[in-house]
C-alpha cells in the first residue's frame, strides 16, 4: 500500500522537505569537502572526492597521501560537520516517522469508534465500479455506511473521499463483524464474482437473520442460488443495462422523466419512500383528506402496505394505516415537509 499517499499533506509536506533540504546538505557537505582537498593538498578532483567521501563515512581506509597541517584541521573540521549533518538528517526523519506512526494508530482508533457508534448503516462490500456509485449514491443522501475492500489502491481513494471503511475480505466473519453488521440496516454485495457474492451473502445471513441483503448476478442461475442464499434482493447489471438500452429506443421520453427524477438532473423533481408511523398525523385519514397534493404539491404514486403488493395509482379513498409506505413524487423541499407528518 502506498502508505506516503494515505498521510495528511502538512506530514507529506515535511517530509518532501526534509527530504529536499537532506539531499542539500549532503551535496554541500560532498561539495566542500571535495573543494577543501583540492585547494589545500592540490589533488585531484577525483582523489579529493574520494578523500571526502571515506572520511565522511569514516570507513578508515586510509589517506591517499600524508596531510599537511591546513589539512588535517580541515579533515577534523570536515568530520564534524558530517557528523553534525547525518546526525540532523537521522533525527528529522525519526521524528517524522514517529508522527506517521501516531498519525496511523490514532487515525485507525478514529475510525474504528466511529463505526462502532454506527447503527442502522449500509455496508457496501467491494468498492468497484458499481460499489463506488452506490457509495457516491449514499454520501450524497447523507446516508451511513462503511465500505469493506482489500484492494490498496481502492483503500486510497476511500480515504481520501473521507468515507468509513475496513480493509480486509468481505467473505470473513470477523472483517463483516468489524464492519458492525449486527447493528446494520442493510448490506450490499458487489464484489467480482458471483462466488465471492453468494459466500458473502450466506455468511452474512447467518449474522444478521433480519439484515436486508442487496447482492449482484452475473446470471439467472446464480441469482437464484443467492436468492436460496439468503439475499432479499438481486441484481443483474448486464439485464439492467439492456433494458434501459431497449427502453431508450422504444420509450426515449419516459426514460428521459425517469432520469430526471431519479438522478435528480434536469426538473427539481425528486421522488421519496416514506413509512408511517403509528404515530403520524396521517395515520386515519384517506388520501383525500390528507390533502397530501393541496398542502405540499406532492403525487403519491402508490401505496405498499406490509406483505400486500404495491398498490399503484390509489384512490383519493384510500385509508392510510400504521406501516403503509407512500410513494410520492415532488420537489425535495416539499417531500420534506411531507417526511415530518409521517413520523
């Protein structure tokens, strides 16, 4: 892992300075001491550089011919300067060290009590092409989660989008346990391949029995083994992918309003879940009577009430219940407004 890159740029700061300023000093040292033998003894440039370099090293090999006395106190001088200078150069880089190991311990404790205090978090196993849009996805709704990956590179670039993470392998109980999958609302599974999807989704299953587990199919016949697996629901990219191709062609402006609202380009449009709760001010009153459209301008496109199918376009009659889920459709402020009856 590239441990330089994953240091906050005041440490990676100092040590490209120190860096700089080391490589200086130890080429003014060569210099100087090159320059001294070469206009104190008259040697050569080469037997003067190599004079310099086996008293700097203090490797006792000797001298290359008698000194004379300008040149032994220069010797002397040039030995402590040396010493002084390695002893600079060691200490910087010491204390830089110390602080990246500090800056490491203490950042992974962070991290690692910021995750424990998660509840009712998403964990995103695989930060691939579609992991990292589901993340962005998240972040954006403002949503918990921590992602799960072992690849060093991806870990580099979650770190620096600030999000949560832990580094190991996602088929692992204790590396979904670190992620707190025991106190988490749900997980999605979108590693490379379908073998690793289906081992994640049964470990998963059998810690958290109530977990709802999202996972990705390559094909028909692994989406049932992963529905057999315990995964609540399945995805295939690939069948995904060309029905939005098929519907481009065959329905361009229906696919172009859905777009619209749900990646929230184009119109303020947005369109919401919500869940009542017993206690919501709804809870009683039909849709009529709610007056849902009149106070807020929001559509409510369909009702789904627990272990009963959608109910799409409802009657203006229809009687909202503890539970019921509405779906409506609106600008994102006045969904909001809406958000706060039904709790």
């Amino acid at each position: 892992m590239n441990l330089f890159n994953r240091l906050p740029i005041y440490i990676r700061s100092k040590i490209a300075y120190h860096a700089g300023l080391a490589l200086a000093l130890l080429f003014l040292l060569l210099a100087l001491g090159t320059a001294g033998y070469r206009f104190i003894e008259g040697w050569t440039w080469l037997n003067s550089l190599y004079m310099t370099i086996i008293t700097v090293t203090t490797v006792g090999y000797g001298e290359i011919a008698p000194l004379s006395t300008a040149g032994k106190y220069f010797t002397m001088g040039l030995i402590l300067y040396s010493v002084i200078v390695v002893a600079y150069i060691v200490g910087s880089f010491t204390k830089l060290l110390v602080e990246s190991e500090i800056f490491f311990f203490f950042g992974r404790k962070k991290l690692e009590k910021h995750i424990k205090n998660l509840k009712d978090h998403v964990i995103i196993c695989g930060y691939g092409r579609i992991g990292s849009l589901i993340c962005h996805e998240l972040s954006q709704a403002q949503k918990p989660f921590v992602v799960l990956e072992n690849n060093p590179d991806a870990i580099n670039e979650i770190e620096d989008l600030g999000y949560l993470y832990v580094m190991g392998d996602a088929t692992q109980d204790e590396i979904l346990l670190q992620a707190g999958i025991r106190r988490a609302r749900a997980l999605v599974t979108v590693v490379e391949t379908d073998a690793d999807n289906l081992f994640i989704t049964l470990t998963a299953r059998g810690l958290n029995p109530n977990l709802f587990i999202l996972a990705r199919s390559s094909d028909d016949k692994t989406e049932k083994k992963l529905l057999l697996a315990g995964a609540t629901k399945v995805v295939s990219p690939y069948r995904m992918g060309a029905a939005r191709m098929a519907n481009i062609i065959l329905r361009p402006v229906v696919v172009d309003f859905a777009e619209t609202v749900f990646q929230k380009r184009g119109l303020n449009l947005q369109i919401e879940e919500f869940t009542l709760s017993p206690s919501s001010s709804l809870v009683g009153n039909t849709l009529k009577e709610s007056r849902m459209r009149d106070r807020f301008g929001v559509i409510v496109v369909a009702i789904k009430r627990p272990a009963q199918d959608m109910l799409f376009n409802p009657s203006p009659e229809e009687t909202l219940n503890p539970g019921d889920t509405v779906i409506a459709l609106g600008e994102p402020g006045s969904l909001e407004k809406l958000r706060k009856l039904t709790t």
